[in-house]
C-alpha cells in the first residue's frame, strides 16, 4: 500500500458525518458503525476445502449485512428520491446493498469531483459511500476482495421522502483543513485517485435543501414535542409561538412584531429557556442578537445591550408561506397535548418516525431503483 494510499485511509477514518434532519427522515451511518454492520462468513461447508485437498486455495470469504432493516409502516416499494453530490477532491464510489447484504454489480456507481448522481431507492435500502484510494484496484468488490481498493466513508439509509417532496440530499465534502481542496487538484497521471492532503479528512452529511424550509421546520417541531417534557410548558411554549406567528401574519411590515426582546417575561420563560422553541424560531428567520438599548445608551457597558431574536426584513410571498405551514404544525402539536389525547387514533403528523425491523421480519423483497 502506497503512502498516498495510506493517507486516504486516514482521511476516510477521520471523516466527519453530519445530518441536518437529525435522522428523521433517514439514518446517517459512519464507517465504524457500517464495518461493524459487515459479519464475515465463511463459504458453504460443501465448498470447504477437504483436508487431503488443503494445498488448494480456499474461496474467499464474503461480509454480510446482518442488522439492515425495513419500513413497518410504508409498502417496499416505496420511491424515495436521493441526490448523492460529490464536491470533494476524490473520486467516490457508491454501492447500493441488497436484503442479503449482496452490492450487486449493477448497483454501483462513481462519481467524480463535482459530480451529482440522482437514484431512487425503497425506504431501508442502505447505499455505502465510499473514497476510491487505489487506481489498479479500482473495480475491486469491497464486499469480497482482500485488496480494497477504497476506504468507507459511511452510509445513508432513507426512512422515508422528504415531508416536502423533495430529493435527500447526501453530500461529500474535504475536510476544511484538506489543503488539496484549496489547490483544486488531482493526480496528474492518475484518472481516480485524488490529491492528499494531511488535514481533517472528509465531511460526510444529510442537508435538508427544499428550498422552503419545510422539512427543517418539521425536524424543529419533532423536538419541540420532545425536548420540553411536561405538557403544560409545551402548550405554553406553542401558545407563545403562535402568538409570535399571527402577529408577524397579522402585519408582515410591522418591525416590533420581528423583534422579540429575550428579556422579555414571557419569551424569556416560553422560549428563551427552551433550545427547541428557539430552533423553530430560527427555521422561521429569526436571528440571535445583542444590540445596544438606545434608552441605556448614556449608561454604557454590558447593561446598555440587550439580546434580542430579530427577523430581518419584510417577509415575502414564500415566507409567509412557511409562517402558515407553521401554524399547521403547531395546531397539530398542540392537539398531541390536549389531555385525553389518544395518538394510535390519530391521523399521522409530518414528525412521525417510521418503524424500522430488521431482514429476518421483511415481509417482501425489492431492489434498488435505476438511477
């Protein structure tokens, strides 16, 4: 193995995996949790090698999935769109993993740098992304070959489409400090092999980019129903932002409705103490800041500045769109909290987790999709 090789290894080891959906909508797995997932089997006992024939090579040996799982609560063949972009300096690979844990030929792609590959998948499919380290090795089956030709970046595994229609999205990038991202390069006499650098590997991440906002807003009211325990804090909470909300629907020019002073009693109590209230905030454009207090100005020092959550400039057509789905959202929740409230009975929220068994319960089969 090369030092360039080598140094790709490293890379991948160190890749970094982040996902703004917070594996609501599907599971970002890292490379540790992916190889722990592989269990290496033996051949047949009929194709071991018998002890009179023990010059002979044994067959290789094949790593299977053994905790992949499925949708309870969706058909197979469910069609979930993804869109994989490779904006890092390496060539990657992708490998879609059947309900054996098989990566059928068929079912792999490469991608380039600065490449987008478009595949739809049934909900549970795992697709194992990979950084290609070695050229000669480069149509190697990481699932068979002892010579890998490639190091394990992780894994996606959608649970379910988007809230707003929209592809997942999954996303390669260099680590910040990879200096090969800043001199934009690749081996020179080299067609996959990337350029190495010594910095922090890769980044590895699920971006929610709908456009609207949507799906960040229902990934922050699934944690504003979790985060605040007690029922009657969250009803609270929920009353204070739908206050907000109306008011900012009621008169989108009015500045005092989009600046909301942290100090005061009830944002301090209802959201100001709450991350997930701030975070719903936040999906919707208000931003943390600490401005000076023009009533306090002459007195100087930290108590003529004040922290306040402001939501700069008039909103538009889309993001009044986005306050009205957020009433709807939290009309929703604020039934959930109602004593009495049954949620079997109820019709689905947006939030609601998809309930994932494993491959010894499947009840049918399904391939990956054509790209």
């Amino acid at each position: 193995m090369t030092e360039q090789t080598h140094a790709l290894f490293a890379q991948a080891a160190n890749a970094t995996v982040y996902d703004q959906s917070d594996g609501l909508f599907g599971e970002l797995l890292d490379a540790p949790t992916i190889l722990a997932c592989l269990q290496n089997h033996p051949p047949p006992p009929q194709q071991q090698p018998s002890a009179s024939a023990s010059s002979q090579p044994q067959q290789p040996q094949r790593l299977r999935s053994v905790t992949f799982g499925y949708p309870d609560n969706r058909s197979p063949s469910t069609d979930i769109p993804i869109t994989f972009s490779n904006y890092s300096s390496s060539f990657l690979r992708i490998r879609w993993i059947d309900t054996e844990g098989h990566a059928p030929r068929s079912h792999i792609w490469t991608l380039a740098p600065n490449q987008d590959w478009n595949q739809h998948a049934t909900a549970g499919h795992v697709f194992v992304l990979s950084v290609i380290v070695s050229d000669d090795n480069s149509e190697q089956d990481l699932f068979g070959s002892d010579e890998v030709g490639e190091a394990v970046l992780g894994a996606f595994r959608p649970k379910r489409t988007l809230p707003s229609g929209s592809h997942h999205s999954v996303q390669v990038h260099d680590g910040d400090d990879n200096p090969w991202a800043a001199e934009g390069g690749g081996g020179a006499n080299n067609n996959y092999v990337s350029g190495v650098g010594t910095g922090a590997g890769y980044i590895l991440e699920v971006v929610l980019s709908d456009g609207t906002s949507y799906d960040a807003l229902v990934v922050a009211c699934y944690w504003l129903d979790r985060e605040i325990v007690s029922k009657q804090t969250r009803l609270d909470a929920i009353a204070t932002l739908q206050k907000i909300i109306a008011n900012v629907v009621k008169d989108p020019g009015n500045d005092k409705y989009r600046k909301l002073r942290l100090s005061n009693a009830m944002v301090s109590k209802n959201i100001g103490k709450h991350w997930s209230a701030m975070d719903f905030l936040r999906v919707l454009g208000f931003q943390r800041k600490t401005i000076q207090n023009c009533s306090d100005a002459k007195s100087g020092g930290d108590d003529a500045k004040e922290e306040y959550l402001i939501a700069e400039g008039i909103p538009d057509d889309s993001k009044l769109a986005l306050y009205a789905q957020a009433q709807t959202l939290l009309q929703q929740l604020q039934t959930r909290c109602q004593p009495g409230f049954v949620a079997d009975l109820a019709p689905p929220t947006p939030w609601d987790e998809p309930v994932l068994f494993n491959n010894n319960h499947h009840r049918g089969g399904g391939g990956g999709g054509g790209g």
